[in-house]
C-alpha cells in the first residue's frame, strides 16, 4: 500500500476595496486570543513551536467531513480515473480536515484542506496512468475542490463546505473590523488551488522505490496544464540508500518520502510559496490596479491625496511580507537548498523586490502630479487675483470720475498751496485726468509680462 497526503492550499480573494478598508483599521491582537485553542494544521503547530513563524495566523474554524460522507458524494462519474476506477475507492478513513486561517498582519484569508489516500500497489500503474481525454487520479483530486469554471461541477459537500467557511470569514470582519461589504467582497477564484501529495514509499527494495516513484512523477508531468518533464530536486536521506524526491510544478507538486515522519517536513515551504504568490500576484497587484484605474478616471487634488496616504499602508505590508519570509528561510535552514529551487522556478523574491519598487515609484508618481496640479491651481489663482485687482482698479475709475465732477471752484482755490507743483489750474486738472489712466496702462504692462514669462 502507499500512503499519500493530500494538502490543498486555496486562498480566498478579498476584493480591492474591502482590501482598502481592511488596511486603514485598526486591530486589537487581544480580541484573537478565543481562536488560540481551536485545531490548526500539525506543521503549524509545529513552526510554531519551534520558530513561532505562523504567529499572526489564526485558525478561524476547522471542519471535519466523514469519510463515509464525502465518498458517498464522490461516487459519480465525475469522479471516475481514467473510466475504470472511482476515487471514493482509496479515501483513506481519516477524512477530511479543512481550516480556514487568517493572517492579521498581511490581512489575507485562505483555507487548507488535508485528504488521505491508499493506493494499493497491484492497481497503482493503472491507477497513476495519465490517458488522453480522460481524467487521471491528480486532476480527479482537484476536480473535488476547484472549480476550472463557472459552469464546472463541484460536489455539494464541498460546496456548502467552502460556502460555510467563506461565511465564517465575512463574519469575522464583521465582528472584528466592523465592515459590511457586498456579497462578493470575499471569494474563492476559479482555478485556485494548489495540490500537494506526500507519498510515503517505506519498505521497498530499489527496483520497487523506482518504479512506485516513476508512476507518480509522470503523472504529476502529464497531469499539469502545461505538460513539462523537468527533473524532481533530490534530498539525501538519513538511515536509507535511496533519496527523497520533492517534484515542485505548477498545479500539482510530489514529494515522495520514505519515512512517515517527515510527511509534514515539506508542506511549510509548499504553503509559503503558494501564499507568497497568491498575495503578490492576486491581492496586492489588485490594489495598485485600482488605484491606477481610479487615477486615470479621477486624478483631482484630492483623489490623489487620499491615495498618497493609502499607499504606505501597502509599502508596509510588502515590508511585512519580505521579513515574514527572511523569518521563513531562516527556519528551514536544514531545507534552503529545496526553497532556492523552487523560489528561482516561481520568482517569489524578485516579485517582492519589483512590487516594493513599484509601489514606492507610484508613491513619487502621485507625488509629482500632485505638485504639477498645486503649480497649476496657484497659477489659476495668481491670474484670478489679477484680474481681481484689474476690476478694483476699473472701479476706483469710477470712484474718481466722481471725485473729479465734485471738483468745484472753492475747492481748486483751497488747493493753491500745491499748485506751484503742478503750475497752473490746467496742469492739475490734466494730472487728476490722466493719473488713473497712467497706472491703468502700468497694470495692463504688468499682465502682459507675468503671461508672457509665466513658466
């Protein structure tokens, strides 16, 4: 017989704007310590303990689905390998175990689902035989939990499954971050997914370990939706002449052990790449989508404003993401060479690096409009004054005009002490006309400098 655990890590998509909201409010840590006692997964447990990585990650709820229960749900030909086998026939009786987890630091949710299977070793070659158009034992496992489309059948099982925990998160913002967003504001994306399987091959002579490996090594390759035949890394084993080999892919990935008590060894580093991928790629790029879209549609003062406060909040949490991974690798020392491989097939770093980049550069880009358009508004503003101060002036024309009527002869005889300045009546009166003319040709000179030498 051989023992395979089946890990799926499916992250659930909050949407950009409740993503938004999310980062602007505040936590109280205090509030998450009810959720310390319930079950989490044995190799967070065990990080924990060892490392306390997983510390921001609370387990929410976790489900146990009977055995019994789901192979009755499974036992339809949706479920059939390759027309000859179904897979309800190796569902180990252990169940299966999902929790929904969330991350208060990074503000991401995802659930984790672990699923046994026996295979028997007489029917294992036609059991991991990959057959053109039919569906083979790794996409038939997927077919349980992912829907490809819309349209795609998911047994009702899973269904309410994911639809209970996909509550049970909507409900925890509710309660903890008091946000009531649409129905939508939190799903599971078509496609998403990522299935590991840990086979266990103990007790068998070299011949058999080769041949056992090669049948789900080949299945992995032609299993995938982009069919490679890459080489799986080998890892030395303690106590044993043969490796252990960690076959990292796409959708689906095999490591094949022969010790049961490393079955939960290398689960940490596939759910960290998933996560770090998933948060880059779908939930941080989300928001700097938004953000542009919603620029280029609105890049008013104060639109541009209100990103330039919300753009740190995202620098933070891709800081936050980059040390929760330096903290990683620092706890999987004895394993680098594996996280190396698989971190250069994904890019994980360099994606952490270029999303930091980039938001720091949107972050002076906003800067920079925001300057240009306080340049513009205060030119807008100079050249109002302006033509402000032109109207006064027009008005004291007026106001003089006024004065110069009241003139009277009484007056212009009080006014012979300052006429020796002007030498007669007529020079006096020609100044008082000319005067307000004077200063109004200065003013227009004025306007056509500062608009002919505006920049």
């Amino acid at each position: 017989m051989i023992h395979i655990k089946t890990t799926i890590v499916q992250p659930i998509e909050i949407n950009a704007q409740t993503l938004i909201k999310l980062f602007d409010t505040k936590i109280n840590i205090e509030n998450f310590k009810k959720y310390k006692n319930i079950k989490a997964p044995c190799w967070k447990q065990t990080m924990d303990e060892l490392f306390n990585l997983y510390s921001s990650f609370i387990i929410l709820d976790n489900q146990l689905i009977n055995s019994k229960d789901l192979q009755a749900e499974l036992k339809s030909d949706h479920f059939n390998i390759n027309d000859k086998f179904n897979i309800s026939d190796f569902i180990d009786d252990n169940g299966l175990q999902a929790y929904l987890m969330f991350d208060y630091r990074l503000f991401q949710f995802c659930i984790v689902y672990e699923l046994d299977f026996v295979l028997p070793l007489n029917n294992i070659e036609n059991v991991t035989r990959h057959e053109q158009d039919k569906l083979d034992f790794y996409n038939c496992i997927r077919n349980i939990f992912v829907k490809e489309t819309d349209s795609s059948y998911l047994p009702s099982i899973i269904f309410n499954l994911q639809d209970s925990l996909i509550k049970e998160a909507k409900k925890f913002i509710d309660a903890n971050f008091n946000l009531k967003d649409s129905a939508d504001s939190l799903k599971i994306l078509n496609n998403s997914g990522n299935i590991t399987n840990v086979a266990i091959l103990e007790n068998l002579n070299d011949k058999e370990f080769e041949k056992y490996s090669n049948y789900l090594l080949n299945l992995n390759s032609l299993a995938e939706r982009n069919q490679n035949y890459s080489s799986p890394i080998k890892i030395k084993s303690v106590n044993s002449k043969h490796d252990n080999l960690y076959f990292f892919n796409g959708r689906f990935h095999t490591i094949i052990l022969q010790n049961q008590k490393d079955k939960y060894r290398y689960i940490p580093i596939q759910f960290q790449m998933q996560y770090l991928w998933f948060y880059l790629s779908k939930q941080i790029n989300l928001i700097l989508e938004f953000y542009n879209d919603n620029i280029l549609k609105d890049n008013s003062i104060s639109k541009i404003s209100e990103y330039s406060d919300k753009i740190d909040a995202i620098i933070n949490k891709i800081e936050n993401l980059n040390i929760f991974n330096q903290k990683f690798k620092l706890s999987i020392e004895a394993d680098s060479k594996i996280y190396h491989a698989i971190e250069e097939k994904w890019n994980i770093e360099n994606m952490i690096k270029t999303s930091n980049e980039y938001v720091v550069y949107f972050k002076d880009y906003l800067a920079r409009i925001y300057t240009k358009k306080s340049s513009k508004m205060e030119q807008r503003q100079n050249k109002i004054l302006l033509f402000i101060t032109l109207f006064q002036f027009i008005a004291l024309l007026s106001v003089w005009n006024d004065y110069l009527n009241l003139l009277s002869v009484e007056f212009l005889q009080k006014a012979k002490g300052i006429l020796p300045l002007f030498g007669s009546e007529s020079n006096l009166e020609a100044f008082n006309i000319y005067l307000p003319i004077i200063f109004f040709i200065i003013i227009l000179c004025m306007f056509f400098y500062i608009f002919k030498n505006k920049e």
